[in-house]
C-alpha cells in the first residue's frame, strides 16, 4: 500500500516519469483501479452531505467518470487526432488515468459546509490537469494541445452522463414521492 500512496503523490505531482512507468507496467493495472476506488470512495464522502443517494451517486459517478473517459481518451487519442508516433492501448490508458485521478481524494472534504464545493472544485481541476500530463506520456504526443483535446472531449462527455443521471435520479425519486 506504500508504494500506491508514494505513486499517488507523484501522480498528483504530475510527474510524467510516474505516467512512463505505469503505461509500461501492465501489473500496475490492479493499482490503478486501487487508486480509482479510493477516488471514488472519497467523492462519495464529499457528496454525503446530500444524503445516501449522494454517498453512492458520487461515489458511482468517479467511478464510471473515470472508465467512461479513459474510454474516450483511447478512441480520440488513436483514432481521431493521433501523433504518428502513438502507440498505446486501452489498459495502459486505463492505467494512466486510474493514476492521475488521484487527486480527487480531495474530493472527501466536499461534506464540509460552504469550503466543499471549492474543494471539490480544485480537485477536479487538478484531475484534469493530471490527466493532460497522463494522456500526453500515454500517446506520446509532443506538446499539450492534442492532450488538452482528448481530456476536454472524454471530460464534457462524462460531465453529459453525470447531468443525465441526475436527471434520470431526480426523475425517479419524483416517481417514488407520488
């Protein structure tokens, strides 16, 4: 569990040495998805202060935010605006981004009034941020700019499906109160 929590310091760091390494080991995929339950552990204890549904709904939503947009990253960074020099597949996009998700552990302190939207807030910017440094080591590309499109594109996607979930959810929780 140390060297998780050490890799998850680099990740946060954005140390794109940390990405190299996990894109190249493919016993890290267990990690990752470690990392990604934490996650999704501690957005869920962020979201409490709407109640259950708001401990499991977020909790869901980093989860399936989290393979929806390692998902889409794969898609559009190999098929629609690759480098030449992009060789990479869907596990070590997978985890790559299970690492640069680390930071949202921040999200855990979303329960406290009025301070944790903003700490949500900055976690799910750094998120971003980690995840160009993540996706730019993965595909090997040169710069940020096609980085910056592939996690802008798979992020406004999953940002989609969480607004249609809360649509669907509050749908049926009016369903259940008549």
């Amino acid at each position: 569990m140390a060297q998780i929590a050490d890799r998850m310091i680099r990740a946060a760091k954005l140390d794109p040495t940390l990405y190299d390494e996990i894109a190249r080991d493919e016993s890290t995929m267990g990690e990752a998805v470690t990392v990604v339950l934490i996650v999704s552990a501690a957005a869920g204890l962020g979201a409490a202060l709407a109640g259950p549904m708001g401990l499991i709904g977020g909790a869901i939503f980093a989860l399936v935010g989290w393979f929806v947009q390692a998902l889409l990253a794969f898609f559009v960074g190999t098929t629609i605006i690759p480098d030449p020099d992009t060789r990479t597949d869907l596990t070590a996009v997978m985890r790559v981004t299970g690492y640069a998700s680390a930071p949202g552990v921040l999200a855990a302190l979303g329960f406290i009034p009025i301070l944790g939207w903003m700490a949500a807030a900055i976690a799910g910017l750094w998120q971003l941020a980690a995840f160009v440094v993540a996706i730019r080591v993965v595909m090997n590309f040169d710069g940020n700019g096609k980085a910056i499109m592939v996690v802008i594109i798979g992020w406004i996607v999953k940002l989609a499906i969480g607004g249609l979930l809360v649509l669907v959810g509050l749908g049926g929780t009016l369903l259940l109160a008549t």
